[in-house]
C-alpha cells in the first residue's frame, strides 16, 4: 500500500524540481525528503527520480505518481475549505423536527433568527407526532427535536439528551358569555359541572384533562372531542363547554373566547430539545439551538 503522505511530499519534490528546493519548501531537511522518497519508491516497486547535479528528472512512473499526488492535495484542499464552510455556517443543511403547537409558536422566531445569522444554511423543519419524531432522529432524517412532556410521562432515554427548554402551563377556556369571563384566573373546580371539550383520538392533552379533573375532585362530562386547538375553541366560542390548552396552543385566540390562566395544581407541559445521544451536533444545529435556548420565556405569547 503506497503511503499519501509519502506521495504528497513526492509531488512536492516534483512540483520544485528539487529535493533541496522541496525540503526547503517543507520545512524539512533534503535527507529527511530523500529518505521518504526511498521509501516510497521501494513501496512503488520501481525508481520514481532520475537524480543529477542540477536537480532531479521524474520518471515514467514519477511523473503517474506526481500527477496523483496534486490531486490528491486539490482534494485535500477542497475538502478542508468544505469543512471550513461547514464550520463557519457558510453551506449545508440543518434538518429539525417538531410538533405543531411549537412549530406555531416557539419555531418560527429561532427560525427567523437563525436564517438573518446564517443565510446560506438550509433550514429543513418536519413537523409530526412524538412516535414520528423519535422514528425521524433515529433515522438520522432530522438532528434535532421539540418535544414535551408531562410529569407522569418523563422522556427517559439512555440513547437521548434531553435540554429543557421551558414550561408550558395550561389554560381554561371559556366562552366570553361564561360566568367566569371577567375573572383573572380560575380554579379547575370552579369548572366542575360544566360538559368539556377535549381533543380526539387519545391525544395527550385529554389525558392531562382527565388526570386534572380527577386531582380536583371530579370526573370531567366530556362534550365534544376535538381534532385541533382551532376547532375546540370555536366549540368553546359556541357555548358547547370548556376546554383545557397549553398556552403555547393559544398564539391565535379566536373572538368570543376567554382564556383564563389555571391557578394551581394543573400540568404543566415541558417543552424540551432532544438528540440521540451518538450524534454530534453539527455547528448548524448547534447554532439553532441556542437561539432556541435563548429565547425569553415569555416570548411565546
């Protein structure tokens, strides 16, 4: 096996015409540059150097050998200059994935800032549920992922670094025409006997409305089963019943809906930043998730 570095100083003895000129150029001394080329000519198996008074001649083989080596050093160099650009933010592609109550209201200003700070990255966002977003960063489809979690549903994985990001308290919603629309908060119990909405197909927000209700003393009578935070505030609106939502649901609050903060005890959702475990985060992604670590707490709403 022929030695690159042995044929990268090869090329340079070829490009000075000299192994003096060559050492010099390297910062070697001509027998320490004549003593790798033995070698390396003992790994080609033939001469590459015709040597004389006046400098050196390449051979047939020397001169294959020589134009290797400069490509050899052209990819090199290509190489180092892509991995600075990688470095410096100046290419690439950032793919993060999320789920959309934060891809309607966290996402969009990191990605605003992000895109001012680095415009020749390419930012790539896929939005799904938890299971999909764990199947897209174990997949290595996305590098990073906004998650939540509840208390009694901690993400505890050996295989992923969790970043807290923030909490995400709920929300009572209630029509404008509600007894308790002029009020500054609430309490769950105060809501004890009206019919709830919730959202469908065991979403997990409807387990943390059950979970709620039954810390406060009651079971909740279930309205309407919802499909987004859209259609369960214009049932609300409508006066059909309440509903619980996690503020970062609420960007867009439609008229004729009251949202009351949740006095205490209520389940905050935490908003988290996950990786695997095995994934260096590229200097992109690194980038995006400080913008989304230094965002105001409030800056949400």
């Amino acid at each position: 096996m022929l030695d690159v570095r042995r044929i990268l100083l090869f090329a340079e003895v070829a490009r000075h015409g000299s192994v003096t000129a060559a050492a010099r150029a390297l910062n070697y001394t001509p027998s320490a540059v004549s003593q790798q080329v033995s070698r390396l000519e003992a790994e080609a198996g033939q001469p590459l150097l015709e040597r004389h008074a006046r400098g050196v001649t390449l051979t047939d083989a020397g001169r294959v050998l020589a134009e290797r080596g400069e490509r050899i050093a052209r990819e090199l160099r290509a190489a180092a200059s892509e991995l600075a650009d990688l470095a410096g933010l100046r290419t690439g592609t950032l793919r993060v994935g999320t789920f959309p109550t934060a891809g309607a209201s966290l996402l969009p200003s990191a990605v605003v800032a992000f895109r001012e700070a680095h415009p020749d990255v390419r930012l790539a966002v896929r939005s799904a549920r938890i299971a999909g977003l764990w199947s897209m960063l174990e997949s290595r489809e996305i590098e990073l992922a906004l998650m939540w979690d509840y208390d009694w549903c901690r993400i505890d994985r050996e295989d992923a670094v969790v970043t807290p990001l923030l909490d995400d308290p709920p929300a009572l919603l209630v029509s404008d025409r509600h007894p308790l629309a002029g009020r500054a908060s609430a309490t769950l119990a105060e809501v004890a006997a009206d019919p709830w909405i919730t959202r469908a197909e065991q979403h997990p927000v409807a387990e943390a409305l059950e979970r709620s209700c039954r810390a406060a003393g009651f079971d909740p009578r279930i309205a309407y089963e919802a499909h987004d935070y859209q259609e369960a505030q214009a049932m609300v609106a409508a006066g059909i019943g309440v509903a619980l939502a996690p503020t970062l649901a609420l960007e867009a609050v439609r008229p004729g809906v009251t949202v009351l903060p949740l006095q205490p005890p209520a389940p905050v959702r935490r908003i988290l930043l996950v990786r695997m475990a095995d994934h260096a985060l590229t200097p992109a992604a690194q980038a995006f998730a400080a913008l989304l670590r230094d965002q105001p707490a409030g800056s949400t709403r």
